[in-house]
C-alpha cells in the first residue's frame, strides 16, 4: 500500500491541476468552478471505487495482465451479476469508466459524450444518487458540466478533454483501505479556497479528526454490540463526525441521518457516505435548514428521535429572519431554555449553537447517548440560556451530564475559539467526568494557520481518562453533581483541582534578609508616595478663581 502523504499529495496535485484547468477556462472563484472541482472528484472517486470493489469481487481480474482488457470483455450478464454482487457499491457500465471515457477523447463531439456519460451514471443510480430538500424536492448530484464554459464546441470539447486528462492518470485504489481520515483531509484542501471566497453566512469548516476520534470513542465502547441503531447530525458539515461515529459502531450496523444547510457539504457528506461503504443512507442526507425546518420525522410528524447525535453546530451566525419562528416553534419544548435575543449591533454574533444544543436534547431517545462542540465560555457562563441548559442536564429527573473535555486552544484552525466537548447519556449518569486537556497537543502550521494538534497518545490518555473515570491531578476530577451545584453549576475541570501550595525550605539568615529587603522597598515606595502628595497639594494651591468667567 502507498504510503499516506503520497497519497495525499497527489490528491492535493489532482486538486490543484483541476484549478489549472477552471482558470485556464475562466472559472476561478466562481460557483461553478467550485461545482466542476467537486462533480469530477465525484466521479474520479467512484470510478476508482468501482474498480477497487470488482477487482476483491473477481481476483482473476485484477490478476489479469490488462485489468480493463479483461473487464471489457466479460461478456453484459457476467458484468452485471458481478455489479449486483457488489454490495452497498455505486453501479457504473463499462462506458463510464474513466480510461474508457478517455480512449473516446479525439472525437469531435466528446464535450457531449461526457456530459451524457455524467447523466447515464446519475440515471443508473437514481434512487440514490441525489440530495433531498427540506421541501422534499430531489437535486441530482452529477449533471453536465461543458456548459458552465462559455465558447463554441471546439472550446468545450477542450475544456473537457483536460479534465479527463488530470483525473486518468493516477488511480486512488490504493488509498481504500486507509479510511476516514485520508478523505477528511482531502475535502479540507479541496474547499478551503471557497471559504475564504465569498463563504457567506454559511462557510463550511472541518471538526479536527482527534475531536472526531474522541467523541466516537466515548460514545461507544469497544466492548460494546451495537447493532441497528440510528446516528444523527442535525449540522453535519461534510460527516466528518457522524462518519466517525458510524466507523466506531460499524457502518452496517447503523443507519446515518443527516441535515445542514449548505448545499456544498451536503455534496460532500454524499461522497462520504459513497467511499465508506454507506450508500444505504445517502437517502437520509438532507440539505436544509435544521433549526426551521426540521426534517427528520416520524409518520404522526412528531420529530424523529435518534439513538446517537453528534454535533458541531455554527457558534455565531445571524438568523434573525427566522428568529420569530423558532420563538413560536410548533415542536413543544424543543427550545426549552430560550432563543438568544436579536442584538441592536452585530447580528451575526447572535448564539445560534445553544439552539442546536437544545435541538439536539429534544431529539436524543430517552436513552441515548450524543456529544456536541461548544465554546468554552459555555461551560461556566453564570446566566442565561447556557447557564438553564446546564442546569437542566445537572436538575432534570435525571442527571445526564456523562462529562466534558475542554480542548487546548487553536485545535481549529481557521477559528481562536476554545472549545470543550459535552457528553450526554440520557438513561442517567452517577457521575460525570470533567477534563482540562488545554495543556495537550503541539503547535503546527497548517494552511497557513496556526494550529493546536493532539498527539495519538494524547487522544488515548483523554479516552481512558474518560472511560474509567480517573482522577488525575490537574488533569481530570470527577465531582459529585452536589458540588457541581454549589459551585454554581459549572462543567469546567480547573475550577475543581486542588489550590497547592508550595513550601519552601529556607535559613534564617535568609529569612531576615529577604525581609529587610521587603523592608527597604515599602519605605522608599512609602517615601516616594508622600512626595508625590505633597507635590499634588503644591499644584492644587497655584489654582486659583478665575474671575473673568462670565463676563463678556
């Protein structure tokens, strides 16, 4: 298997001739460059998916001397009984596969001839190959692309041609077996540019993998059998987290439901699902607003409740266009501790995440089990609607407060928010655990930002801390929720660590000489205190009634 950093980087380089390939052809920044850049990564990962699931499907294909010799020459029912053999895998004919796409290139209407090719693979895989609005109205994710190129034939046949070339002349297959956090990477750089373009109210950011581990490995235990549960993520981004968590359960053994308002990262998430082996759930990707328009119900149209959630909501955004329906939302107790007023100045520091925190409560199973991303200030904030929903999971029949982690600074690159991590267990909790990793992880430069990253033993000292509920000096209490009262409902470690104080060993001799010195500094301060008043006084004497005042 190819190492992973080469791997990466070609990725990173595929990426890049792509950009060559938008800019050459007037694209750069645009809207549609960002949908050109992400529909043929699509299509390039699919492609070399399928090919890396027919070759463990038939080994005497991939033990052939020309793989695509011999898979041109199966004959149609041999290839499509090996298609439908292939679970939980994207179906794709032998003319849609890249190098076949690619022999085809010189003919004279090869701009059409890929755009019907991008069109026959949606059609193939219709019943799932598409985003769904909250209004229920479906968006195909592939479609033809030559006509965001503005020109004659000749120009779109060219501007095709290119993009076929940057994308046949490595493969991925080797990159299948390394999992998530290859992929994680890899959607990062892809658009990291559009961010920083232009992202609008929605800009999509990327939860790190070591908070992504840490919160799937808490959540499920190794030792534990879980099957057939539902995993939700009400601002799913891309999946990084909800994926994580599908791996630590099993991908078969969990069914993903997912909404977020940006189209771009619902794109994305699609893909995701594809390359982990989850197809069975891209039906329950949703691109809409989760706080207005939740979409995820049950038949009576009571909101659907999940046996797993992960969260890393917005922090700040500005939804004061629809802060009026969330005061006056049908679903009855959803935001129980309140909504965050509309400010007079700044409306885009308007708290939207303690909307998704409660939104995430209301929609857990009386039983389950979720961790959400917050800022750090949340955790001690001493009033409001963060201080009521603290207290409700310390107050309510059950105490459901599993612990918190509190991250070192700048562990997200593109924000100096500190975050913490709140786990949550609905079927009770005897005593939580709280952690102050803020000392972990090391300093690194990534993109151009600075950044905070947790080592592999440190995510493992968090997790075991966690699991076995170890008290480790300035690291790690585990308090009774009585004193969590008394110390006015807070979830931060460092506010329960013991005060130390250190003695130190010293002479007599050097006892009297350090005092003497305390001695001669007050007097000559003492001393130079009493000048300066004297000095004040001197001044206030030389003011005198100005008698002109008043007079013309």
């Amino acid at each position: 298997m190819k190492n992973i950093e080469e791997i990466k980087n070609q990725t990173y380089a595929l990426i890049d001739d792509l950009k060559k390939t938008t800019t050459e052809n007037g694209l750069a920044g645009s809207g549609n460059e960002y949908v050109v850049i992400v529909e043929i990564f699509l299509y390039k990962f699919l492609n070399d998916k399928f090919i890396y699931e027919a070759k463990k499907e038939k080994p005497e294909l991939a033990n052939a001397e020309d793989f695509f010799a011999a898979l041109d020459a199966m004959s149609e029912d041999d290839y499509e009984e090996m298609c439908d053999s292939m679970l939980d895998t994207i179906i794709l004919k032998k003319e849609h596969l890249i190098p076949f796409l690619a022999k085809r290139q010189n003919e004279d209407k090869f701009a059409e001839l890929f755009d019907s090719t991008l069109e026959s693979i949606a059609s193939e895989n219709s019943d799932i190959f598409y985003i769904l609005n909250e209004d229920e109205t479906r968006v195909s994710i592939m479609k033809p692309i030559s006509d965001v190129v503005s020109g004659g034939t000749n120009k779109k046949n060219a501007f095709c041609r290119s993009l076929i070339g940057d994308v046949a002349s490595f493969s991925f297959e080797n990159a299948f077996e390394a999992g998530y956090d290859f992929f994680s990477t890899i959607f990062e750089y892809l658009i990291k540019d559009y961010n920083a373009n232009g992202g609008g109210n929605y800009a999509e950011y990327y939860t790190p993998h070591a908070i992504a581990a840490i919160m799937a490995q808490l959540l499920v235990d190794p030792s534990e059998d879980v099957r057939s549960v539902t995993c939700y993520d009400p601002s799913a981004g891309t999946g990084t987290l909800v994926i994580a968590l599908a791996h630590a359960i099993g991908e078969q053994n969990c069914t993903v439901y997912t909404q977020d308002i940006s189209d771009k990262s619902s794109t994305m998430m699609m893909l995701n699902l594809i390359l982990n082996s989850m197809s069975h759930s891209l039906t329950h990707v949703i691109q809409g607003n989760t706080l207005k328009h939740p979409f995820h119900k049950n038949e009576d149209g009571s909101l659907r409740k999940f046996d797993y959630i992960v969260s890393n909501p917005p922090f700040k955004l500005d939804f004061s266009d629809y802060h009026s329906d969330l005061k006056t939302d049908s679903y009855k107790g959803r935001f129980f501790a309140g909504i965050p007023n509309i400010p007079s100045k700044n409306k885009k520091g308007m708290e939207i995440y303690l909307c998704f925190f409660q939104h995430l409560l209301y929609s857990l199973k009386e039983d389950g089990k979720a961790a959400i991303v917050v800022p750090t200030g949340f955790i001690t904030a001493k009033s409001g609607i963060a201080f009521k929903i603290r207290k409700h999971l310390v107050d309510g029949e059950k105490s459901i407060l599993r612990g918190v982690v509190s991250m070192p600074s700048n562990i997200f690159a593109n924000t100096g928010t500190n975050v913490s991590v709140v786990f949550i267990d609905k079927s009770g909790v005897d005593k939580p655990v709280l952690i102050d990793a803020s000392k972990l992880g090391e300093t690194i430069k990534e993109n151009g930002n600075q950044k905070t990253k947790l080592r592999t033993e440190e995510i493992q000292q968090i997790v075991n801390t966690f699991r076995n509920k170890e008290v480790v000096e300035d690291f790690s209490v585990t308090p009774t929720f009585d004193e969590i009262k008394e110390k006015g409902y807070s979830f931060s470690a460092g506010q329960y660590f013991d005060i130390k104080i250190d003695y130190v060993d010293i002479t007599e001799d050097e006892f009297n000489r350090r005092m003497d010195n305390f001695k001669t500094t007050l007097r000559q301060q003492f001393s130079e205190s009493h000048r300066l008043e004297e000095e004040i006084m001197k001044q206030l004497d030389c003011i005198g009634f100005n008698e002109n005042v008043g007079k013309e």
